[in-house]
C-alpha cells in the first residue's frame, strides 16, 4: 500500500472508517500507549515507534515517555513530513540503517504488520529483535481477524483495501519462529465508547478471542 497519497488525508479518512458510537481514533492511540507504558521495561531511553505514519500514536508516546529519545520509522517519507510537524522533539526516518544505528528499549507498533507483506513478516519481527537491547520489549497491535465489527470497519477503511489481518495464533507462531520465547498475548479493546464504563474489566478478559484487537508483548533475552 502507498500511503503518502493518504498522508494529509490519513486522520479523516480513519474517523470515516469508524461508525457513529464507536471509539475515536484519539482514545485508540492514547490506550495503547498507556498499554505499552504499563508494560514497558522500567529504565526506558530510547524508544521506535515502527510503521508511524503521521505521527498518530507517536505524539502520546513522546507525552507519556518525555525523557526517552523518540524515533520514528516510516516507509512513507510524506507522511513523516506530517509526523514531524506534530512531533518536532522526535527524529523521524525512512531509512531503516539510520533508524536502528543505536538499539532500542522498547518498540511500538500499532496495525501496521497487516500491511506488510505476509513473505516479509518474519524478516521484519526479526529486525525488530535486532533493534533491541537485552531485556528490551515490543509491543504489537494488530486488528482481531474474529471481530465481526472490527471486519466492517476493515472493509470500510481505504487504506486498508489490500491489506491482510493476521490472527493471534498465527502472529504468535511467527514470534517462536523467529526466537522469541519470552511473550505474553491478550485481546483488547472489546467496548465501544457507548459502554466504556466497563473499560476497567478489560484486564480481565484479555483470554475472550472478541476485542477489536489483541497485542503481543515480546522481550529480547539476550543478544
């Protein structure tokens, strides 16, 4: 997919994707970050924010981890020009050789491996790997294939058109086959802003194969 045509559009078109009643795009970004500040590794310097885009989520992790230095990779070099003007404290990159000069303690990334292709998944998880520190963590999030609802907004979006979800399973799969033994999985996101009183019992059904997505955690043992 190229989404530099996307790049000034990117924010509206993902808000007309989204129905009436659902959550916005703002709560999405901003609960994952909170996710992956709760998960993260207690001494954070240096953080990837993979496949940015526009700086969506990228602005909530510069927020939430202000004395981390924050970077962020993106094959859409228009869309990083938009990224920068959101978020001109972080260094943003299209070039992977630039981006992974020094390691990482931790890696976010938010619906993007739907994009890549399927043949190039474990070359990027593996990169990925490489990028860390020992005892550095990822943290994954990808649409929930089962969802029927998180299905019609797929169908819905744009740039999503010639993409591929990938299930939990599979996604878990790929993590063993490139060398990750230390992980952890759960669904999330399973109420719509309508029912967001009970956001707090999310914590406890992350097993129930329904949110709208699910995140994998994986940690780097060594090197």
């Amino acid at each position: 997919m190229e989404f530099d045509k996307y790049a000034d559009s990117y924010s509206s078109d993902l808000k007309d994707a989204i129905p009436a009643g659902f959550r916005t795009i703002e709560y999405f970004s901003t609960y994952k970050v909170k996710l992956a500040k709760r998960f993260a590794p207690e001494k954070i310097h240096r953080i990837l924010d993979f496949g940015c885009g526009v700086g969506q989520c990228s602005q909530y992790l510069a927020q939430s981890f202000s004395n981390a230095e924050l970077v962020g990779f993106d094959v859409s070099d228009d869309s990083l020009d938009v990224a920068r003007e959101r978020i001109p404290q972080a260094h943003f990159t299209s070039a992977w050789d630039q981006a992974v000069e020094e390691k990482y303690d931790l890696i976010f990334t938010s619906n993007v491996f739907h994009h890549i292709d399927a043949s190039e998944h474990a070359l990027w998880l593996s990169r990925l790997k490489d990028a860390l520190r020992p005892g550095g963590k990822i943290i994954i999030f990808e649409h929930n294939p089962i969802n029927p609802l998180t299905r019609m907004v797929f169908k819905r979006c744009i740039f999503d058109q010639d993409a591929v979800m990938i299930g939990q399973k599979r996604f878990v799969n790929l993590a063993k086959s490139v060398g990750f033994s230390n992980f952890s999985t759960k669904y999330t996101l399973f109420f719509p802003g309508a029912l967001k009183i009970f956001e707090p019992l999310e914590r406890f059904i992350g097993w129930l194969p329904l949110g709208a997505q699910y995140y994998l955690l994986l940690q780097k043992t060594s090197d």
